[in-house]
C-alpha cells in the first residue's frame, strides 16, 4: 500500500503570479525597498523550482517520507514515531499540516521543543498540496493508525526472546 500527494500545480502559479506582481511593483515604485524586491524576487526563483520540483509526499507502511521543493534528499519519518497530525492555525486565515513526534521517537530533530512552546507542534509539512489541509491529515492519521495496527499483529512482545534458556 504506498499514496503519494503531490502539491497543486495551479497554487503554485498563483504564488508565482503574486510574487511577480510584487517584484514589478517594486521595481517601478520608488518608495519600495531594495530589500522587498530581493525577497520577492527569491520567492519567484522558488516557484519556478517547485514547477519543475514539486513537492511529494509518498506514504507507506513504514512511514512518511517528503522529497522534491528545495530538498536535495527525501526526508522520512517513521509511523511509529509520530503522535499524531492536525491542523495548526498559526495565524487568523492560515492553516497548516502540523505534527507531534511520540515520546519514544527513534529520533527527533533539533530544535523540536522550541518548535513546540512557540507553535504548538513539533514539526510541519509544507502546504499548497492538491488537497486540502483537513483532508492531506485525515490520510496521514489513518495511514499511521492503519500501519501501526498492521504493525502490532506481527510484533513480538517485548520480554519475548528467541533463545530457549529451559529445560526440555
């Protein structure tokens, strides 16, 4: 079982279209700073990169795994070291796919408990996906929760071993 999720072409354009009308604005007003068109003119860049690179988010059953935009390698994370996914409201009229590592993560990158007391979240996915935000995180949770269940059955419990230290 493997999904993939790529980002939306046209909103992509839409971001593309609207940096450009910035850098334009900025070039022909002499009030803008220097600074602004540089700033939108580096969006635009990325735009364009993400036409050619978009995003993809492939799912299975040992996890989440991010490539493309202006990741050079995938980035993955496994099921069993996610808490769960939602949406965060960082600001009125934003949303964006957020997510919380467990407490027994294998690993965690740095700065997640700063992530946290700031946003809420340890971690977030990068948005204008083909879907919307509400919908990309009920796939990832029930993907998690479908794994991990897959997960359980053939897992051994812990005090199990294999070695045989009885007597016949």
């Amino acid at each position: 079982m493997k999904t993939e999720i790529v980002t939306s072409r046209k909103k992509t354009i839409l971001l593309l279209l609207g940096s450009l009308v910035f850098v334009v604005g900025g070039v022909l007003s002499p009030r803008v700073s220097y600074w602004a068109d540089l700033f939108f003119a580096m969006c635009s860049i990325a735009f364009v990169a993400m036409l050619f690179r978009p995003y993809r988010l492939t799912l299975d059953n040992e996890g989440l795994t991010l490539s493309g935009g202006s990741q050079r390698l995938p980035f993955k994370i496994p099921w069993r070291d996610v808490d769960r996914f939602f949406v965060s409201r960082p600001r009125l009229g934003v949303t964006m796919i957020s997510f919380n590592y467990s407490a027994n993560a294998s690993k965690k990158p740095r700065g997640t408990a700063f992530a946290r007391t700031l946003t809420g979240a340890d971690g977030g996915l990068p948005g204008g996906w083909s879907k919307s935000d509400a919908a990309v995180v009920d796939i990832l949770n029930e993907y998690r929760q479908q794994a991990l269940a897959d997960d359980q059955t053939f897992r051994l419990p812990e005090n199990f071993s294999t070695t045989y230290a009885g007597k016949p």
